[in-house]
C-alpha cells in the first residue's frame, strides 16, 4: 500500500510552515510523527495535497516547565514521555498511561500532540488531557497565538477545532499540587490495539475531601469524553465506597459506546463503571502516599 | 525529491516521489530485500530498522523523512563474515521458524541490548511486544536475546582476563 500523490514540504522553521499553511492549509497536513497520518494516507481515507513536515523544526521537542504547567512541545515523542523523570515526578499519570499507548516502536515515533490533535476517539491521549484539564497552544501566521481549553477541542470523531491554518505547538497541563493522584485503566485485546474501553482519573485532595477532579473516557462516544457529572459528584466529598460507586454510575451513563468488534455497548458502558471505581481507588491511594 | 541516508555506515542515496515509504525505498531503490512487509499497517513489526539507533516501523515512515539521518537493517548486523551476538543467539537458541519476523526481532533486540545489556525476561518480552511471530516462537526469542546478552557479556570480560592472564607472568 502506499499513499496518494502528495507535496511535501519540510520547513526550517515555525514561520514557513505557518506561511504555507496561510496559503495551502485546506488542502494540507500537518505531520509530526507520522504515526497516524501515515497509516490513514495508505488507506487513502486521508488524501491531502500537501505534507508540512514539522519535524524539521527546532524548538518543538523539548518538555519545559512553565508558570505552574508542563508544556510538552509539539515533537515530544511518546517515548520522551516515558522515559522523563521529571514528567514522573510531576505527573506521574503520563508515565503510567504512556505504557498503554500503542507498542514500543509506534512510541519511538509517535508524539503526544500529534496524537491529541488527531482526535481519534480511541487515542489514549484526549482522556488522560481531558483529565489533567490540559490546554493546546496553537499558532497560524494571522492569529498569533492562542490556547484551547482541551474540553471543548473535539468536535467529533477525527475532528477538533484546530483551524486549517493553524498549528498545535504544545500542550500545557497545570501541575497538580498538593496530594494528588491518578491512574489509567485500559482494557485492550492485545498489545498496540486500540482501547475496548480505557478510563482516565485524577484527583487532587484537601485534607479528605476533592478538591478537583478529573475522569476521562476513551473509545465510548465519537470523541474522548469528560465525565462531568461524575467529577462534579466527586468534588467537595471525601472518596468513600458511596461518592465512588455514584461518581461511576454517572460516568457509565454518560459514556455512548456503541456495539462492535471488541464488544457490545452494554458491555463497554458497564466497563466504564468498574474502571471508574478502580481508578479512583487507585488513584486516592497514590493521592494519600503523595501526602505521607 | 533527492533522499540521502546513511544505510549500514554507507551514504546511499535515490530519487524518489514524496509518497514512497521507507520500506520500498529500501527494498526497491536499495535493494535490501532484509527488511520485510509484513501487515502493512502498522502492526507487526516485520518492517522494523533502526532510525538512529531506535527501532521504528519503516513501512510508517516515508523515505524523504529520513533523509540525512542514519538506517540500520538487518544487512547491517553481521561484521562481514562474522554474525553478530544476536544473530548468533537466534542460530544457537533456535530463534526462528519460518524467519519472516526474525529481521525484525534481532534489530529490536539489538537496540535493547545497546541501552540494557542484561534484560530480564519481562523486559525482552516488553521490548519485543510491537512485533508479532507468527509461528509463535516466542519462547526461543527471548532465549535467544539472552543468549546474545550472555555473549556480549563475556566478550565484554574477555580482554580484561587477558590482561590479568598477561599481568600474572
């Protein structure tokens, strides 16, 4: 297999490829890792005119801390993500959840932002940015910059509000303080396949009780979704077996997976409950160690 | 577009449309036939090289993306007439049935053993994991890689033996 006829354009900098995509966005790509794009170009379900090849460009692959957030630039691999020690410390949630995205060799390859912004609402990455309440730094020549909310970014399935012109440079997610704690639950088939269902959590403590919350769902609707109610449930409780099992019921009910290979919708909607409950169990234990 | 690359320590470059993937840049332009198609997309392995020393797939990759960087495939492993440790591992340990995934495997072997020279079983399995076998072999895989971590191991003692040996005379 091999992809359509393509352009492909590998800038320098960030100002030439914001310019070419000034010009030519509607009928291009932007390419990072390539580890989505390119399998979608093979099947030609995606035929674009021309390729920007940001993985040229300086400056983009670095991990920074930055007012209270991590930014993850744009060429921040997932391999990157795993083996960071300060990505551990900080927020141990990525670590853990980087070991579930794909297989070894797609993550020497694949980056966070790239992913993110690909949108498939199976990717791993949108509920656990859904959870941490990460926000996306994106350029265009025109604009400037501006930061999107990541709830709110997907629109649907492979589709997000970037505009054609614009560029993700990085992703930003507040550091989280205090006793706090997370964890990804993923249920998959085999190593590299996408997710049966996944469930991403993060709290963060004062004293016993939430403070924040965050629960992202990944493969149960057209996008990764936030489990709002059931994160508002949780905030201002403490985490007993009751404020769990609701905070589950409500992410379940909120999940709209639907019948497929991998399983029935019933099914998947009641997975969505079990990993909320795990996850929150597992992520106030890790919270209260962060404590002690 | 002109692609240069440094393949196995040797420049090699060709002229090739944007839409060529590493894979058939390799196999067509180049001629080394090693590196497999197996999938096709993005599952098995079978396509694995190394891109700067890290194991990639090169059927997700396109040819003008390396370009100025370094490929290794498995024509690169042995030293002109001597095999490598992991080739000599997959030989002794009976690494391989059909062979079809075994490029594949001693490459993402090989760059397991550069940043970990003595793996444990769970972690050559965890390295292994994007690449399928078909046959299933995979208990001879990981006796294999080990074989090569042993191998590496002693030549890495030998010479200091050997100093010892020449210092005790």
């Amino acid at each position: 297999m091999f992809p359509a006829a393509f352009d492909y354009r590998s800038p320098a900098t960030l100002n030439e490829a914001l310019g070419l995509l000034a010009e030519r966005g509607d009928d291009a790509k932007v390419m990072a890792g390539g580890q989505s794009l390119i399998p979608l170009l093979k099947l030609r379900f995606a035929q674009p005119q021309l390729i920007v090849d940001i993985g040229r460009i300086p400056g983009l692959a670095d991990v920074k801390r930055d007012d209270g957030h991590v930014r993850i630039g744009a060429l921040v691999r997932h391999v990157d993500v795993e083996r960071s020690q300060d990505l551990a410390k900080l927020i141990p949630l990525l670590v853990e959840a980087v070991h579930w995205i794909a297989d070894p060799l797609v993550r020497n390859r694949g980056t966070v932002v790239g992913s993110v912004c690909h949108a498939d609402p199976s990717g791993d990455w949108g509920s656990i940015m859904l959870a941490l309440n990460a926000e996306l730094v994106v350029q265009s020549a025109k604009g400037g910059e501006r930061v999107i909310p990541i709830d709110g970014f997907f629109e649907g399935p492979f589709t997000t509000t970037l505009r054609a012109d614009e560029i993700a440079t990085a992703i930003r997610i507040p550091v989280p303080s205090g006793s706090a704690g997370g964890s990804y639950h993923k249920l998959e088939r085999k190593v590299g396949d996408f997710a049966t269902v996944a469930v991403s959590v993060q709290v963060e403590l004062d004293g016993r009780k939430v403070r924040k919350a965050g629960i992202g769902l990944t493969s149960v609707g057209a996008t990764n979704l936030k489990a709002k109610q059931a994160e508002k449930a949780l905030i201002g409780h403490e985490l007993n077996d009751e404020v769990i099992a609701e905070a589950a019921r409500l992410a379940a009910a909120a999940a709209e997976p639907k019948d497929d290979i991998r399983g029935t919708a019933a099914y998947k909607k009641d997975m969505v409950r079990v990993f909320v409950q795990r996850g929150l169990k597992a992520a106030l234990a890790r919270a209260q160690e962060v404590r002690a | 577009m002109k692609v240069t690359v440094r393949v196995n320590g040797a420049e090699r470059s060709g002229d090739v449309e944007p839409r060529v993937l590493l894979v058939d840049f390799l196999r067509s332009n180049l001629l080394l036939t090693g590196t497999h198609i197996g999938c096709d997309t993005t599952s098995c392995g079978a396509c694995t090289v190394l891109l700067d020393g890290e194991p990639v797939k090169s059927c997700t990759l396109l040819a003008v993306q390396v370009d100025g960087r370094e490929i290794k495939t498995v024509e690169g492993l042995a030293t002109g007439a001597t095999l490598a440790p992991i080739q000599v591992g997959f030989h002794e340990e009976h690494g391989l049935q059909c062979g079809f995934c075994t490029p594949g495997m001693m490459l993402v072997a090989s760059a397991l053993l550069e940043r970990n020279p003595n793996p444990t079983d769970d972690e050559i399995r965890w390295a292994i994991s994007g690449n399928i076998c078909r046959c299933t072999g995979y208990m001879n895989i990981v006796k294999a890689v080990k074989f090569a971590a042993n191998m590496q191991a002693q030549a890495a003692k030998a010479p200091n033996q050997a100093a010892v040996a020449g210092g005790g005379e």
